[in-house]
C-alpha cells in the first residue's frame, strides 16, 4: 500500500515540505509544500507559503518568490523579486483544436484518441533583477529582459525590454527604470552575474540610493 494512501493530508504535506528542504539545502527558505523536486533552485532561493514550484523550472540565486505565487514553467534569473498571487508559465488549452478540454484532447482523452497537444510548448525567460507585481500573469512564449518591472496585475503577453516598466491588460510600456545610457552601461556590468564576493564591489553605487547614476557615470570634466 503507498504511503499517500493512509496518511492524513497534512502529514502527506509535511513530508513533501522537508523533501525539497532536503533537497534543496542551499535555498534561504523553503515554506511551500508544493516545489518539486525536480525543479532547480539556486543559492538563497526563498519560496513563500503556498508557492507552486512545476518540474523543470529553474530559479536562479538569491531570487525569490512570495506567498500564493504559481510557477508553472519557465527560468528565472537572479536576483528577482516574484511578489504574491502572481502566475509565470501557465499551460495553455489548444483554442482551434475540436475541444479546449483536456478531456478531449489530453492523455486522459474520453475519446482514446489525445492529439497530441503540448501544454507548456514555450516556457518563458525572465532575466535577473526583475520585479514582477503582485497579481502579474507572464505567459508562455515571452521573455522579460534584465531588471525590468512588471506591475502588479499586468498580463505580459510579449516580450519585454530591459529595465521597461510595464503594466496594464495586455502589458504596455509606460516607462524605463532609467535613461538608455546608464542602462547600456549597467547591461554591459551584468552585475548580476558576478560572484558574492565581488557583489562588495557595489557598495558604493548601493550606499548612494538614487544618485548611483552619478557615480556609475560621472560628469564629463569640464575642458
């Protein structure tokens, strides 16, 4: 007899939580019994309560994401902030096929027949330093470029810039963190990327808040 059959629910959920606690002992946090096993987490992942964590999605170092969040499919790169309720990577239903039901054209098909539909044919691509709002649903087919914001509620149905802010139903631009200059130059830093160590190299740019554009690009001298 499996285990699952004659223990109680939230006993089936505990061992499931300290499955990916084990599995995962890098993660800063793991409060969800929902990651599975077969994702892939990086260094000081945080995953809040009631997170879903699919097979194959890959999050990267010191990212995390917050209470109630669905991770169906996809990557996401480090340093992201993924706040609650949001939704990346949903399955999709086939809209021109005989039937949207998986009861008809899934692996359980009534009819004996599947067709043969792939669910998550495009996970999507989120970069590192992305804020993604609470509420947000990326879709399948997308990539969000590096250290961009997705507001709260946004429908990102097409790709996003890096350091765009986007918002709305479908997702529009309505802004850039920062002028093209500093953000070419903070592309080409890829800070994100650089290991902890080095990471002390910005302490400058991290003490001085919003003038840190200043100091990544200081005024020509005068001649």
């Amino acid at each position: 007899m499996r285990i699952s059959g004659v223990l109680p629910k939230f006993l089936l959920d505990e061992l499931k939580l300290n499955r990916a606690k084990r599995r995962f002992p890098q993660a800063d946090y793991i409060r969800s019994h929902s990651v599975s096993v077969d994702a892939r987490l990086g260094e000081r992942v945080g995953i809040g309560e009631g997170v879903l964590v699919n097979p194959g999605v890959e999050i990267g170092d010191y990212s995390y994401v917050n209470r109630g969040a669905l991770i169906f499919s996809g990557t996401i790169g480090r340093f992201c902030s993924i706040a609650h309720y949001s939704q990346i990577g949903a399955e999709w239903h086939p809209a021109r096929h005989l039937s949207s039901s998986p009861f008809i054209y899934g692996d359980k098909s009534l009819t004996g027949q599947p067709s043969g539909f792939v669910e998550t044919f495009a996970p999507p691509v989120i970069g590192s330093d992305v804020w993604v709002g609470s509420s947000a649903i990326i879709m399948q087919g997308v990539t969000v470029g590096h250290g961009a914001v997705i507001a709260s509620g946004a429908v990102v149905t097409k790709d996003v810039a890096p350091f765009s802010i986007v918002a709305g139903v479908p997702a529009k631009v309505i802004g850039q963190r920062f002028a093209d200059a500093v953000a070419a130059d903070l592309l080409e830093m890829a800070w994100w990327d650089w290991p902890a160590a080095k990471l002390t190299e910005l302490a400058p740019l991290v003490a001085a808040g919003e003038s840190f554009t200043d100091l990544l690009m200081p005024a020509a001298s005068p001649s």
